[in-house]
C-alpha cells in the first residue's frame, strides 16, 4: 500500500495502523481536546486528504489522553464574542462539515468510526452523531451541557440525537444537560454500537475497521451515500431512487469490484478488492 505525503499537521495525529484504515486522533490532551479554530483546521486538512487517498477506506476518529472531546474551546469562543468577530448564526449556517469539520460532514462516502477513549462533551457528542459506528470505552461518559453554558448543540446534534435516541429522550440531554455513561448511552439512547474494556477499545475499533474493509469499498460506499440520503430524504421511494442514481451507485455497479465479486463466488474464493475509483 502506497500513501501520498499526508498533510502537516500538528494538533491531530494521523497512523495507519493496517491496510486501508486511517486512525486520526485529536491531539490537544491538555486542554481535553477541545476544539479551538487550528484543531479544526487540522481536522479539515486531515480529512480531506483522506477522502481524496484511494488507498484510505475507513478512518477512526479518537482522542488523546483521558478525553475523547471536550467541546469548543470556550475560551477561544470568548475571545471572538468579546472582540464583535463572531455572528453565531451565521456561522452555524455557513459551517459546510460543521463542529471540528466532521458533525455535519457528508461528502464522504468513506465510513468514520468513533473510539470514544473518554468524556465527550457538547461537539464532542455532536462529532459522534455524525459518526457510522461508535465504539466507547468503559471509561466514557457523554453529555450535551450546552444549555448550561448559554449555547445549543447546533451543529447537527439535535436533530441528530432527536432521530436517533426520539424526542423524549433527546430533549433529557439537551433540556437537561446531564452527563450519560457509555453504558447508558448505548442500552438507553442508542447511539453507541458497543461498549469495551478501556485497554480494548483501539484494538477494537481497528477490527471492526478490517470488518468493512474486507467488503468491497464500492460497495461500501454505495451504502453509507444511500444511508446519508436516507436521512435527507423522508420518503422511502424517492431515497431508493435518489441512492440508485449517487455516483457511489453508479460507481458500484461499473466498476470493477462487482465484477471481481461476482467472480470469486462462482469460483469458491475470497475477492481481491481494487481501490475504488475517484469520483
């Protein structure tokens, strides 16, 4: 496997930890890793590189030290509020993958795993909203204190967690802002896939990783575009169609790799998957 140079980067951490699998962790451990405008910057570079790499499939989004997230950098968040060079709103609008450059991104077809080490708080739990699997350790807690602070979870976290979790139980973490248990997370409101030992939780992700890259990243692809248009698209029908003509679709069904598929089920064997072609 043959990268291209990665970005320089210095407040994200980008290993590749096996074949076709990004590991990209944020890297601001003193300050719980919340996120100021560099990290974001970072997170922005990172991931468009990535998109952009064929031979990357799956990227794993963590944290360093005993945060996954702590949110937006407050402090930084005052200092643009104190000096007039902030208009919330028009930044919410505005923002294209929103909070970190990932709890509104969309325009990859490639799936994020979340390996939530520790605390994820407001953004932080916004970022894992937007992530396709969730994997938290036993250490992890999870809260949306926004309200506290006199801000909402606006970068895709409400009607993220509303969709995900209904509206009872969305409006007891935002209406409330109290702080969840992995445990909780996962059995009570359903946006965390499984729960682990501490010291399990990288290695487990990166499995779960290999899982999806053992499949076709055609395919793959196809599927998280259908889902993401599944979640823009409120009729049934007209997000079966909208998916069938994606160029994930169309990419899926000429490309090589359902070829190669299709071929290695009638010859009793494993695929040999290509990198899937740009779009």
């Amino acid at each position: 496997m043959v990268l291209r140079t990665a970005p320089t980067v210095s407040l994200v951490k980008l290993e590749v930890p096996t074949e076709h699998v990004l590991l990209l962790t944020l890297n601001r451990p003193q300050s719980l890793n919340a996120v100021s405008p560099d990290l974001a910057e970072d997170v922005k570079r990172a991931l468009a590189w990535f998109d952009s790499e064929p031979e990357l499939w799956v990227v794993i989004v963590t944290g360093a030290g005993r945060a996954f997230c702590a949110g937006a950098d407050l402090k930084a968040w005052r200092s643009a509020k104190d000096s007039g060079s902030r208009d919330d709103s028009e930044e919410v609008a505005t923002s294209f993958h929103g909070f970190a450059n990932i709890s509104r991104r969309s325009v990859t077809s490639k799936p994020l795993i979340a390996a939530v080490n520790g605390g994820a708080y407001g953004g932080g739990v916004e970022i894992i909203l937007n992530c396709d699997l969730v994997i938290a350790s036993d250490r992890a807690e999870f809260a949306l204190p926004e309200v506290k602070r006199g801000v909402t979870a606006a970068q895709g976290g409400i009607p993220r967690i509303a969709a995900i979790a209904g509206h009872q139980l969305a409006s007891e973490m935002l209406l409330t802002g109290r702080t969840i248990s992995a445990q909780e997370a996962h059995s009570r409101f359903g946006f965390v896939n499984t729960v682990v030992p501490h010291d399990e939780l990288i290695p487990t992700a990166i499995a779960w990783a290999r899982r999806i890259t053992q499949n076709s990243p055609d395919a793959v692809a196809s599927t998280k575009r259908a889902l993401i248009i599944a979640q823009e698209v409120g009729n049934f029908e007209q997000a079966t169609i909208a998916g069938a003509y994606s160029q994930e679709s169309k990419q899926a069904y000429t490309g090589g790799n359902i070829k190669e598929g299709l071929r290695a089920f009638s010859e009793k064997r494993k695929p040999v998957w290509k990198n899937p072609a740009k779009l």
